[in-house]
C-alpha cells in the first residue's frame, strides 16, 4: 500500500476519503459551497434580470427557445429538468409578458409548437451579457489557468456523481 493510500485509509486505485463521519463538517463540504454558490449567483442573476421584469426561471426556457434547443413544452421540460405541468405554468407566465406564443402545429394538430415574440427574442438576447458579468465577477481575482482547471475539475466531478447511478459501492 502507498504512503498517501496508508495516510488516507483507503486502498490503491479505490476513491480516497475526504470526508469521514467523525471529523465532517457540512460548511467545509464540497456541495454545501456548491450549493451557496449557485443561490448567490442565482440571486445575483435574478437582480439582474428584474429590470427586465425576468425571473431566475424564466430567463433559461426563454435562453433554450432563442437557441432553438426546444419548440414544444415537452422538449423544454426536458431540456431545462422540470416537470411539464410547471413549465406549462412558467410558459403562461412568459406569454402573459408577451415574451412567448403557442402555434398549434400545421402538420399535426395535437402538438403545440412554442415561439418567442420579438420581444421574447430581445430579452434572451440579453442573457448571455448577464450570464458573463456575473459569473466574471463571482471568478474575480482568478486566473485564466485557474479558471480553467476549476471548470475541468467541476465537469468531472459531475461525471463522477453521474457515474454514481446505478454503480455498487465499492
């Protein structure tokens, strides 16, 4: 056995323990700091968002319309994980504000197609600009080679917690 497998209580090869019952602290933990991250950017982006009249949920089905990633309530549940009935509610809101329409398809009268009005369109031109202020301002002081290395940490961490379903434990 190494000296870091001895020093860390786990065998080579197997995922070392960062974290132990006895010693765990919850506000030293990776998803807890993950976790306050997200909720201050999130509210940082809605701030910015307000004077727009957008919410934090409301500027990615619109982000997601604009890219032509979805067209139908059921591919933007998808693509942004909500359940149908909360993004038919989300889409009555944006059409509410005049930033979204439903057009009954042509081609097949029980699917409803989604589209942004221009409106809608100009408001999700509007996202990328706040996406970068904000998360350039939460990476202050970092380096692009910092940056960079924490991005790529970040991706395989959740590819890590990805590969977690349907794994035994070890």
């Amino acid at each position: 056995m190494s000296a870091h497998a001895k020093a860390h209580g786990s065998r080579p090869d197997a995922t070392p323990a960062f974290y132990r019952p006895g010693d765990y602290k919850p506000q030293e933990s990776i998803g807890f700091l993950m976790r306050r991250i997200v909720h201050e950017v999130s509210g940082e982006i809605e701030r910015q968002f307000d004077s727009c009249g957008l919410t934090n949920a409301q500027w990615l089905p619109l982000y997601k319309l604009h890219l032509g990633s979805a067209s139908t309530v059921a591919e933007l549940a998808r693509e942004c994980q909500l359940d149908a009935g909360g993004m038919t509610r989300l889409l009555d809101r944006l059409e509410a504000k005049g930033l979204v329409r439903r057009v009954r398809s042509s081609e097949d009268r029980r699917v409803v197609n989604l589209e942004l009005t221009e409106e809608g369109h100009e408001a999700a031109r509007n996202v990328p600009a706040v996406l970068c202020r904000v998360q350039n301002a939460a990476l202050r002081g970092f380096s692009t080679g910092e940056w960079q290395q924490l991005r790529d940490l970040l991706a395989r961490m959740l590819r890590n917690s990805q590969d977690l379903h349907g794994k035994p434990e070890a």
